[in-house]
C-alpha cells in the first residue's frame, strides 16, 4: 500500500545511461518538487545505497539493467524497500510489461520518453496516495484468473530480499556451498533460505525455482518476433 499524502523530496533513479538519468533528475526537480536526486547504473549499486542513510522518499526503476533479468530488479527492491514506492520508468511499455510491473509491486509506470506533464501526474498521484497507469493501459477484468505469468510474479514478490539474491544465485547455477560463500553465511542458513524460497513459490526443486524466474522474465512479456 502507498501512505497517503507522503512527502516526496528525494529520489534514487536505477537506470544505466547517464544522460537520461541527468535529463530526468532536471525533469523531476522541475515538474516534481524533488530536491536530492542521486542515480545507480545497477541494481547492486541501489541495493547498496539503500542500505545506507539517509532514505529516499521514491526509487524510479528502469526495467532493462545490465545485472537483473525481467522484473527480478523490480521484486528485489520492493523487497528491500517495504513501504517506499518504486515508479518504473521504461521503454517497455507494452500492455503486459505494465501489467506484470503492477503485479511486482509498482507504484507507477511511465513510459520513458513521456513528456514533462505526464511525469508531473504520475508524481502527484504517488505522492497523494495512488497509483499511477499511463494513458492507454487496459488492465485485465479483476474476476479474470491469473496467468501462470502473473502467478509467478506474485509468488516472486512474497519472497524477502535475502531470498531473492539467494534464488538469483541459484539462477546462475550456484550450489549452496557457493552462496554461503558469496554471502558470507553458514550453509545451514543458506539450506534453510532454499526451503523457504521453494514453500513460497510452491515448488519442488531448484530447477523448478529457476523456471518460474524465467516466466518473469522479459522473455515471457514480449511477442515472439519482437
């Protein structure tokens, strides 16, 4: 849930191409009222620097980064972040791409090359307490039945942020003795992790987990002769 009337003061953009993060800083600043603006070209780096002080008051995503796949960027800060909303601010902007980036928690979708107005919208309804659509999107009807896609996001999105980089490691083929030793933690933690990661997605095994990863991915979202 967004808390009503928040204040919006400061920003961390997470997207990779320094020009468009300088271009949108000016933009909010202007149109927002944001007066700290601090930008990471890599979801590691945003993870960071949010474990640091101070806070920010809204974290503005780009979905494609060099080190996350699909919305695993998206799940993974909306783990670490609770309460503080994340506008995704993206190229992508296909019907299911902004449908799935709702299902993983986003405050607000805006397509990246909007003109200043629509990023003043958005903002405003962030900061008042509500989401924010982009002109154009049709959500599904809300007694349709999820998708195996949209099944996957929301089970991904229960998971915590430990969780989440221990299941993006399995990804990568990561035994467990290997992630203790990434993450510096005993590997009874790290089997314990892997239990709870699979009771919360409802599988049976880690190739099962890695499936379901992948049906978040961008893969999934875009046509097949995109």
């Amino acid at each position: 849930m967004i808390e009503p009337s928040r204040p919006l003061q400061s920003a961390l953009i997470v997207d990779d191409h320094p020009l468009f993060c300088d271009a949108l800083s000016m933009t909010l600043k202007a149109v927002a009222g944001l007066t700290h603006i601090e930008c990471a070209d890599r979801l590691e780096t945003a993870l960071a620097r949010l474990d640091l002080q101070p806070a920010f008051d809204v974290v503005v995503l780009d979905l494609n980064l060099p080190d996350v796949n699909g919305l695993d960027g998206l799940i993974r800060l909306k783990a670490s972040l609770g309460a503080v909303p994340v506008v995704v601010v993206s190229s992508l902007a296909d019907n299911r791409v902004i449908g799935a980036a709702l299902k993983a928690g986003a405050a607000g979708f805006v397509p990246k090359h909007s003109r200043r107005e629509v990023f003043r919208a958005a903002f405003d309804a962030i900061r008042e307490g509500r989401s924010y659509l982009p002109e154009g999107f049709t959500p599904h009807s809300p007694g349709a039945p999820a998708s195996q896609r949209e099944e996957a996001i929301a089970r991904l999105a229960l998971l915590t942020r430990q969780q989440a980089k221990i299941l993006q490691l399995i990804c990568e083929g990561r035994l467990n003795k290997q992630i203790a030793y990434d993450l510096t933690i005993a590997e009874t933690t790290v089997k314990a992790h892997v239990t709870a990661i699979m009771r919360k997605l409802g599988v049976q095994s880690r190739t099962q987990a890695v499936l379901m990863v992948q049906e978040a991915s961008f893969a999934s979202l875009m046509p097949e002769n995109s």
